[in-house]
C-alpha cells in the first residue's frame, strides 16, 4: 500500500509549539515513528506539511495521480475552516483518516467543526503521535486502496 501522510498548519513546529498539549517530540520523530511503523506494515509512505490550505489542497489531489492508495490527514486548524479540503478528498476517493494528536471536542469550541470528516472514512483524535500509527495500520488492514 502506498500511504501519503499530509499535516496542516503549524504542525511542523511540533516540540515547540504548546508542548503541554502537544507533546515534545519533533515533526522528525513524528516522521520516523511512522516510517518505522509502514517499514513494519509492509507499506510505502511519503509525507507532506504544509502552512498553506492550496498547497494542501494540491497535495491531496496529486495524491490521485501518483496512484496512493490511502491518506493520513492532520488539517491541524483548516480542520474547522475548510472546505476546500473537504472537496478535494471528496474528489479524489482516496481512502482518507482524519487524525489530531489532541482531541478538539475537549477544547474550544470552535474546534468541535470538522469539515474534512465527512469524506474520511474515519476520525482518530486525542491518542497523542501514535493515533498516526493507528490511522496507518486501519488504512493497511483495509488494504483495497481507493475505489
């Protein structure tokens, strides 16, 4: 399987950033730790961070073209805004699991939208880094890729 793992705003200052909800590891360690975890599975997978919605936005549509079979998606704050990340994993079909390493439902309340969700095919939030490793193997487990 080939899985593309996008991450959404600010999440490449991972350690950094609001350690207290977030965590201290990197973006690197986030990185690894998945790569480990597609080495294990049998997977390829390839990453993509962006600060920028239409740069997100083009990432799940070359997704399309570069034939990946599954998509990991942290939206990080375009989780609550867009839509038109919404409308791209709709027109791709590509098999997509929305992940937050926080669970948004516990904070504000503007966090409680999600957009995206209603093209995922599921949402795994509030289990810190390693929600990504479930996100991977619910994606290999189903193993058919996009229709």
């Amino acid at each position: 399987m080939k899985i593309l793992v996008i991450n959404g705003p600010n999440m490449n200052m991972l350690g950094i950033r609001q350690p207290e909800i977030y965590g201290h590891a990197t973006y690197e360690d986030l990185k690894s730790m998945i790569a480990d975890e597609a080495e294990r599975l049998g997977a390829e997978v390839s990453f993509f961070q962006s600060n920028h919605e239409g740069a997100l936005v083009d990432a799940i549509q070359q997704a399309y073209f570069d034939h990946v079979d599954g998509i990991v998606i942290n939206p990080a704050a375009y989780t609550h805004t867009s839509v038109a990340l919404l409308d791209a994993v709709k027109a791709v079909g590509i098999p997509t699991v929305e992940v937050h390493v926080s669970d948004p439902d516990s904070r504000e309340d503007f966090r409680h939208v999600s957009y995206i969700r209603a093209a995922c095919i599921a949402t795994i939030r509030g289990h810190g880094l390693p929600g990504y490793l479930e996100a991977l193997r619910l994606l290999c487990e189903r193993g058919e890729g996009r229709g």
